[in-house]
C-alpha cells in the first residue's frame, strides 16, 4: 500500500532536461535564465516587474524593506497563514497585528478590517502595511481592501504564495492590480516550483529596483552619479543599502521555466479534484471551500471544516487514524500569534475568535496534480469510516 501525501511535486523530462541544459550552461548561479524566469512571470501575470529569489520568504523581506518598513511601522496580516507571511515585517524591526478571518473564506474579513481600522485611526495607530494572504488559493477580496487602502492610507502586499494560477474579477494573481506587490512561492508543496524560490512582482519601477539590490548585499549593477567614488567607477557596482544574498540560482530558474508553461494545466487538474471532492463530501458532516463566479482558485490546498458538533472526534484523533490508513492529512495553520515565539511578543488567545475556531475544525485533504480520483474515492471512503465512530 502505497501512503497518500498531502502534497507532492510533478517533475516530469522536460524539467529534467531543462535543468542538466543550465547545468552544462556558463551559469549555475543567477545568470539569464533567472532574467527569464522572471520575464515569463511578468507574462503571464500581466504585471511589468517580477524579482526572482531564493524563497518567498525571502521576497517577503525584500518586499518589506522596500515599502520602508522599520522598527516604527506597524504591519498587519491574517493570523491564519505561514509565519513567513507575519515574520518578514518582524525581520525589518517592525509591531505586527492580526485581523481576524471570515469564517465563509478563511481569509482576511473585509468587516473584522475595517471596523480595527477605524478603531486604529481613533487611537493614531493605523498600520503602515497589510499582507493579505490569498488562504488555498482563493483570492482575498482586493478591490475593497484595495478601497480601504485608500481611504486609510496603508501599502499593500499580497502573500499569493498559494495563489500563482489564481484570478480575481478578471484579473490574475499577481498583476498587482489591487496591491503596490505580490509574492509568489516555488517551493515543492506549491503550484508550481523550483526546489526553493521565491518571487516579488510590482508595476513600480523604483520599488523593482530597490528589491533587485535588497537581493544582492543593496548592490547596485553600474553606477549612480552623486554617490560612487569617482576612483572607482571602473570595477562598476556599488553598495547603496544593507542587503542580503537572496539571489536564485538559474539551476532553480531552469525548471521554473519548464514548470511555468504547465502552470495552467496543473491549475485545470487542481479544480477537476476539488469538483470530485466537491460532490464526494456533500453528504459529509464538513463545510467544503467557499466557491464563487468571480473567483478562480489555484486550490493550492483543499481545505475542510469539521462541523465538530455532529463529528465525535476531533481533528488530531481523525488525522492519527487517516495516517494510520496511509493517508496524510493536514492542518493549515495554527494562528501565527498562538506560536510560542508570538506569545512571548505578549498575544494572548482570544485575540482573533474566528481564527481560533478555524483552529479547531480545518483539515487539508490530500491536493496534488498526481492525486488521481481513485486515491480521492479511498480517502474519502476511509474519512468516512474515521469519523462514524
Ligand atoms: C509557503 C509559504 C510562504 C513561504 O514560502 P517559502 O518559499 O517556503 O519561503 C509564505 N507564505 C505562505 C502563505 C506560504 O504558504
């Protein structure tokens, strides 16, 4: 009996080939197949700047740094996510907060926004920043915390690490049409990826450029006039800012190029699995993902809730016994600010009462490109077993 992970990456020999074809190139770290990584990321989402990186985490940072964030800004994000999505403004020195989530998407509650903006603008507290994190794929709703950005003057960063292959109104993820940047992910749990790798995108010049150098020690190629030791023009790079080595290699670029072009298909055969999950589970006691005309996920993660009142066990006994049964499932996320690290920052349970309950009911069922309808009738038959008891 073979396991069924929650996850799994599609390699196939055009990857395969695309990577030994950089190996045997003249370069194994950042050369020209990160430039065209990053050209065909900009293609396809409809943005003009993409900057590659060696993880999401990583553009999360240099994203951060250049929308200016420091040890007085305050940034806020949703307490159901990957602690990247909450450290990376942590990294800059800077408060974080938590908005609390809508329970019919999971993501960032328009409501619960708004009325802690108002309340922040009372007490002179409004945040710098907002990272919305686009949960499984499903995409947030841009165009009003695009409204609320404006009328309360904050930045916006959109985590779409789950969300490359998503759309919202029209739009794909990643356009940054609702947001000054957009992180995409590549790590293998992801949609597409590239061993590890990241990517910001933006339509605005300056901040592109400001990330090209946070990835590079604050490095810029050539020479500005005001600031270069006139002495040393000729070796022809400078340092303007404290940066770091966040750079992708063009091994990693490789295959993002090749997984790229199969980025559609893998996003196809993702909705044909939620569809079987849809109708598999529609007689189950769980809630299934929120659908919607406006929206098309990704589906990243397939995400469940148990209604914990007709369901005798609870998610750690059902996840024990599924795993038992060769089946992984798993939980996407505790809240960030439950970590230990967050509690000793002084958050205290009860801070996000949605997110918490969320806590207590969601289960990821098993979504990769892979994942054939067989696997998906087993799990759910085995689910049901579980939880009759
Ligand atoms: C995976 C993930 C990240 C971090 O991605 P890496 O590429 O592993 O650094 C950040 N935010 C969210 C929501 C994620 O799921």
């Amino acid at each position: 009996m073979t396991n069924i992970p929650y996850a799994r990456q599609n390699i196939n020999d055009d990857d395969i080939s695309s990577v030994i074809e950089a190996l045997r190139s003249d370069f194994l770290t950042q050369g020209p197949l990160v430039s065209k990584f990053e050209e065909d990321i900009s293609r396809y989402c409809g943005v003009k700047h993409t900057v590659a990186s060696n993880s999401a985490t990583s553009a999360l940072h240099i994203a951060c740094m250049a929308l200016e964030i420091n040890s007085k800004s305050l940034v806020w994000t949703s307490p159901i996510s990957y602690v990247a999505s909450s450290n990376c403004a942590l990294y800059c020195g800077a408060s974080v907060d938590f908005v609390d989530i809508d329970p019919k998407t999971n993501n960032i509650s328009v409501k619960a926004l708004e009325e802690k903006l108002i309340i922040a603008k009372k007490n002179n507290q409004l945040p710098d920043v907002l990272i919305p994190v686009h949960l499984s794929g499903y995409p947030c709703e841009m165009d009003l915390i695009f409204e609320l950005s404006k009328k309360y003057g904050f930045l916006i960063i959109e985590d779409a690490s789950h969300a490359i292959g998503s759309k919202y109104l029209g739009e794909n993820i990643g356009s940054c049409k609702f947001s000054d940047i957009t992180i995409l992910s590549f790590h293998p749990v992801k949609i597409i990826t590239t061993g590890e790798g990241g990517a910001a995108t933006t339509n605005d010049k300056n901040l592109a450029k400001k990330m090209i150098s946070f990835r590079s020690h604050g490095i810029l190629p050539g020479v500005s006039e005001e600031k270069v030791v006139k002495d040393h023009e000729i070796w022809n790079y400078q340092q303007l800012y404290l940066g770091f080595n966040y750079r992708m290699t063009d091994i990693q670029a490789a295959l993002g190029i090749s997984q790229l072009k199969r980025l559609d298909n893998f996003v196809k055969k993702r909705n044909i699995l939620a569809v079987n999950y849809y109708e598999l589970l529609s007689d189950l006691p769980v809630l299934t993902p929120a659908r919607n005309e406006t929206i098309y996920s990704a589906f990243h993660l397939y995400i469940i809730r148990l209604k914990r009142n007709l369901i005798k066990k609870n998610q750690k006994e059902i996840y024990e016994e599924m795993k038992f049964l060769g089946i992984n499932l798993n939980l996407h996320y505790i809240p960030i600010y439950l970590q230990p690290f967050y509690s000793n920052l002084g958050f205290k349970r009860g801070h996000c009462p949605e997110a918490e309950k969320y806590f207590i009911e969601a289960l990821s069922f098993p979504m990769y490109f892979d994942l054939s309808f067989e696997d998906q009738k087993k799990i759910v038959t085995n689910f049901k077993k579980v939880i009759k008891l």
